[in-house]
C-alpha cells in the first residue's frame, strides 16, 4: 500500500492528474487521500462502489429459480428421456401388451415424452408456454392411458406431477418461478 500511494504522488508530482482505471482502484478507506480529493471521491463513494451499485442493479435484472424448481425440472427432464427411450425400445412389447388399442396410439407415447422435454426446456428458459404445454400433453395423455388399459390412477400421475410443478413454480419470495416467465 506504501509503494502505491508513493507511486502515486510521482505521478501527481510529474503533471498526472486522471482518473484509474477499475483493476487500479483499492477498496476506498486504502486510496490516497490526494486521489480522493483531487477526483470528488468523498463519503466513501468511488468508482468501484459505482461499479458495484451498476453491478447488483444487473443481478437484479436476471432470474433466479428456486433450488427446488430447478431440481425438479431436471427430474422431470430425465424421466420424460427415459419414458422415451423406454417407449421406442419396447415398442413392439408395448402393441402385443394392449392388442385392443389403435395403432396409432403408439408412436404417440414417445412423441409426447419428447414434447414435454421440450415444454420442460421452455420453462427452464422462462417460457410460460412450457408450462401450458405440459397440460396440454397431460390432457391427451390421459384418455391415451385409458385406451392402454393402465388404470385411472396411472392415468392421472400426469396431473399429480402438474400440480407438484405449478406447486413449486410458487416457491420462493424473490425468485418465485410463476412471475419469472414471461
């Protein structure tokens, strides 16, 4: 700090008189009282707090998601890939296991896991239309489970996982996901 403030009155000593740049600065209670003067840095106040205040004020514009929301949307994320590769690896057990469903049924189970990966990606991108998406699937898929011949509890999960979804789209003070998306 002695070194800095010496190089400092050579330069103030030699005609110098500018302001520095940001990686130059010390923390304000540090700098050369001459520097503070000579510039109108007073009350604490210099550059680096005014890089700072512009610094928070960006943060504040981002968005920040709830730790739940984001694990849950990677859950969700991982099981919809899985469904899908389970779909598209069975799909001929799947025809032999409900005989009495139409054909085109089939192709659509993976489609829909795909879908909501998508939907899902668009929430984690702040996207509401991810979330309208996601109903959307649930309810065609519902009608599609009872054709399989799952049972009405297995064909409603879907719902379950909605309402766990919007749940915690509500999380959070700040960073409450639902006012987030745009």
């Amino acid at each position: 700090m002695h070194e800095y403030h010496a190089v400092m009155e050579r330069l103030y000593a030699l005609g110098w008189d500018d302001e520095l740049d940001f990686e130059d600065y010390l923390p304000h209670e540090l700098m050369p009282e001459e520097y503070l003067r000579r510039n109108d840095i007073l009350n604490g106040y210099n550059f680096f707090d005014n890089y700072l205040d512009s610094f928070k004020q960006e943060m504040n514009e981002y968005k920040v998601r709830h730790g739940c929301l984001t694990k849950w949307l990677i859950f969700a994320m991982m099981v919809n890939l899985g469904i899908t590769l389970i779909f598209l690896i069975n799909y001929s057990t799947l025809k032999v296991l409900s005989p009495t469903a139409p054909s085109w049924i089939f192709p659509l189970l993976p489609i829909s896991s795909i879908l909501n990966v998508v939907f899902l990606i668009a929430l984690f991108r702040w996207k509401k239309w991810g979330f309208w998406g996601l109903i959307g699937t649930t309810i065609v898929l519902i009608p599609i489970n009872l054709m399989l011949g799952t049972g009405i509890i297995q064909s409603f999960q879907g719902l379950l996982a909605l309402a766990i979804l919007f749940g915690l789209l509500q999380i959070g003070k700040e960073n409450k996901g639902w006012s987030q998306l745009e």
